[in-house]
C-alpha cells in the first residue's frame, strides 16, 4: 500500500486543483485557502509516508512547488497591500 502513496499523493494534487478550478467565483476566498491548505497538506502527508522510489520524489517536488509559490504570493501581497 504504501508504494502507491505517492501517486496517490497526486492524486490529490489534481483533485484540489480541479475542485478550485470549477468552484472559481462560486467558493469564497477564505474557504478555497482553506481547501488548498487541506489538499497540498494531505498530498505532503502521502508523500512523505511513502516508499521511497520516483513518485515520492516527483510529488514531494511539486509540493514544494506549489508550497513555495503559495508563500511567495504571500509576501509579494504583503509588500504591495501594506
């Protein structure tokens, strides 16, 4: 079971995007932080309970890609809002 956790780990990936992508405009912005904080947090769970092997590494990369971008928003919002 715990080989397929990586893609599993995807999997998840995807379903969060798909569930922002068809609730954009219908999903308040507090609620949809808060689904894409639960998605990538149980992607980055799955991935790092898995078996080591590529799927581990490619799903904790985009982890950390979408992690980074996320923070990156963040602070490039806080230095042009405040």
């Amino acid at each position: 079971m715990r080989k397929h956790l990586g893609k599993v780990s995807i999997a998840l990936l995807i379903l969060t995007h798909i569930v922002l992508a068809f609730g954009y405009g219908k999903i308040r912005g507090d609620i949809g932080t808060g689904i894409l904080i639960i998605g990538v947090g149980l992607s980055l769970i799955t991935a790092l309970i898995s078996e080591k092997g590529r799927w581990k590494t490619i799903s904790i990369s985009i982890v950390s890609i979408v992690i980074g971008v996320y923070v990156f928003m963040i602070i490039v919002s806080i230095f042009i809002f405040f």
